[in-house]
C-alpha cells in the first residue's frame, strides 16, 4: 500500500511535510517555476475573470487567456497550432484514440508513460514496442507493420525526456525511420517542454532541441505541470491535426476548460522561461551534481537531464535509502514496480533551477552515507 506524503505547500525547494523541513529533490518543477511570485501574482490576477471556466473549451469555457496560451505555446515550440488539454493523461489519451482506430498500429517504446500505453489501449490499434531507445528493434517493428498493412495508419509514440530514466530519445534518427515506413511521430515532451530548447526557444522542447520540423516530428504532446509549474496539457502541430482534434479528441471536448488562472499563471511562467537563464542555471547544477557524484563514488544513469536516478535495483534497499535520506532531512523519490520494470528500482533525484551547489553537496554526503549503511547482501539482489 501507498501513502501520499501531505506537504503544507509546494516545494520551494523546501518543503513542510506533516511537520518536518525537508529538502526536496522529488518535485517536477525543474525551473522553480511553481511557486515564483511573478507566476503567482498573474494567476491571482488572472482569478479575477472566474474561478472556474465554467463549461467545455467548444461551449462557453474558451477565454481570451486560454487562446493567447495556445497561441503563445504554438510559438513557444514552433509549431502552427496548439490546443489545450486539463491534463497530460488526458492529452495523449485523447490524441491517440483521435487519430488511430483498430485498423491501425501503435509502435511504443517499451519504457513509455502510462498515459501513452492506456491512450494505446483505448484506441484499439495493434499494439508493438520496441526495446528502450533501440533503433534497430524499432525498425524490426515499422518493417513487420509495414508488411502487415500497406494502408495502415502507423503511429510511432515515445517519451522524448524518459521521466524516470531522463534520457532522451533518439528523435532525429527515429524521425528519419518514420520518414521511410510513411509513419507518423509523436513525442511527449512532458520532461521536455520548458526545460530543453534551442538558444532562440529555450523553452520550445525536444522538437526546438533537436531543430526538427513540424513535418518530422507532427505531434508534440507537452504538460503545464513540469517545468512550467503550473497545470494542464497541450498537443501541438501543424493547423490542420489541431483543427482536427478540436473536432475530435473527447478529452478535449468533453470537459470542462482550464480554470483562467491557471492559463494566466502559465503565459506568465512561459515569458519567465523564454530568456533561457533558468535553464542555463540548471545546466549548472546538473553538472555540478554529476561531477560531485562521481567524486563519492555514487554510480548514476547517462542522463543530462534535471532528473538524475540512482539505480538500486532491490524494492527493500530502495525503501530503506529513502528512508534515511528522509531522516536527513532530504526528500527524494523511491520508485518501484510497477512505475518502473521488475529489479530497476530507484531513487529518482531531480534537481530545480532553485537549488543551490551547497543543497546538492548536502544530499550527496547523505546519499554516500545510506547507501554505505544499505549495501546490497550478496546473492539477495533481485535481477
Ligand atoms: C506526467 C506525465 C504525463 C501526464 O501529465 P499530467 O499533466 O501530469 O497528467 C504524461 N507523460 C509523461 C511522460 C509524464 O511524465
């Protein structure tokens, strides 16, 4: 069974959990963004217009403010269009059921989010994945869907920042092979979106990373809840596909429109992430963490990312470090099955534009000292 920890407020990156003062290093908020006071103070402003939406976006609920944030997330990630979803489990689940029906085939990475592999399920198209970031693997896939159906439509689905692995999928070359199996991309930038970019559109996500166009990458699912701090979802592309899941995505048109505080909050976080400085920041301190890792001889995964796991493998250990970490002042995320595959339970670390090198340096001494308290027993390791 699991227990929610309840927090007084959002991490700043302290956190009030039942009583104690921790240091978080578990939240999404990767820019600080959430509880910044330019954001707050826009979205109470924003407050004034309703508290509530109140009726669907096509209804009555489609405000001035939410279709400045479509317009303001379109350029944001380049593309001609964005639209608005109350969640990132809704946006994918929406989009996918949108697009594909049981004629057609879903190709996911087998390390893909939740909401992606129920937004396969939902739709009803055949189901392949393909081993983590694996090019060949994916391309086995594309061939055997290619021969199945010469009609088909063929989705290839991935996270672009993997959210419990951080690293990046290889977007170009898989864009490269959608490009010759007549494939669609979609990438879910809910790591992404905010947090990487180009130095032009700091905050543009995988696509403006990797400089791909909208023709090959053509659907770019981010959330407002990670590094923008805030709440919500969006897909983003060309006119034409946003055109047609206004029309058709029913987690878009069956509920009801962000609350307008929320799309004031968020145009507000998005001109704070435009200058690139939070980023650059957290460029800092990503380094500053690995470099300073590697000098305790703490073992990390290849990740360039604000989310830096420590692979324990173990369900017990993995407890039991979170535990002591959490005795130390120190909140961090213990994942297990099945968020994550069998034996690759981990503390997912991840770091904020808020932190500061002694913070990092901190949690890092902790870190050496439980781990060396909870060695693994020889032959006891789950595999
Ligand atoms: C968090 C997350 C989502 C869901 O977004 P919400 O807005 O929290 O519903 C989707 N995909 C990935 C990869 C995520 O990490």
């Amino acid at each position: 069974m699991r227990r929610p920890p309840t927090l007084a407020a959002a991490p700043t990156p302290y956190a009030d959990v039942e009583g104690r003062r921790l240091l978080a290093f578990c939240s999404n908020d990767y820019l600080g963004l959430a509880a910044h006071p330019d954001v707050i103070a826009a979205q109470q402003a924003a407050a004034a217009l309703g508290a509530g939406a109140t009726a669907s976006h096509l209804v009555n609920g489609h405000l001035h403010l939410h279709a400045a944030l479509e317009q303001q997330l379109a350029e944001v990630t380049g593309r001609e269009a964005a639209l608005l979803f109350s969640t990132g489990y809704m946006a994918n689940m929406g989009a996918i059921e949108a697009l594909l029906g049981r004629a057609d085939i879903i190709v996911s990475d087998k390390l893909n989010h939740a909401s992606l592999i129920d937004g396969a399920r939902l739709c009803g198209a055949e189901k392949l994945r393909f081993a983590h970031n694996d090019l060949e693997a994916l391309e086995r896939q594309l061939r055997r869907a290619r021969t199945k159906s010469g009609s088909a439509k063929i989705l290839v689905v991935v996270d672009s920042v993997f959210s419990m692995d951080g690293d990046l999928a290889p977007l170009p070359q898989i864009a490269e092979l959608c490009a010759r199996y007549d494939a669609w991309l979609m990438a879910d930038d809910a790591h992404a979106v905010g947090v990487i970019g180009s130095p032009q559109r700091p905050a543009g996500g995988s696509a403006e990373f990797f400089g791909l166009s909208q023709q090959q990458l053509p659907i770019v699912m981010g959330t407002l809840g990670k590094a923008l701090g805030n709440f919500g979802a969006f897909v983003a592309g060309s006119a034409e596909l946003i055109e047609y899941l206004r029309q058709f995505a029913r987690t878009h048109i069956y509920t009801t429109a962000l609350p307008p505080a929320v799309a004031g909050g968020t145009l507000a976080a998005l001109r704070l992430a435009g200058s690139g400085e939070l980023q650059q920041r957290l460029c800092t301190l990503v380094d500053h963490f690995r470099s300073q890792a590697a000098a305790r001889g703490i073992d990390l995964l290849p990740s360039q990312t604000a989310i830096q796991p420590v692979l324990i493998g173990d369900e017990k250990r993995t407890l039991a470090i979170g535990a002591e970490l959490q005795r130390a002042g120190f909140m961090v995320g213990a994942i297990r099955p099945p968020t994550v595959p069998a034996g690759t339970a981990r503390l997912r670390i991840t770091l904020s534009a808020t932190h500061t090198e002694a913070q990092i340096d901190a949690l890092l001494d902790a870190l050496a000292t439980a781990l060396s308290k909870n060695k693994p027993v020889a032959g006891a390791e789950a595999s």
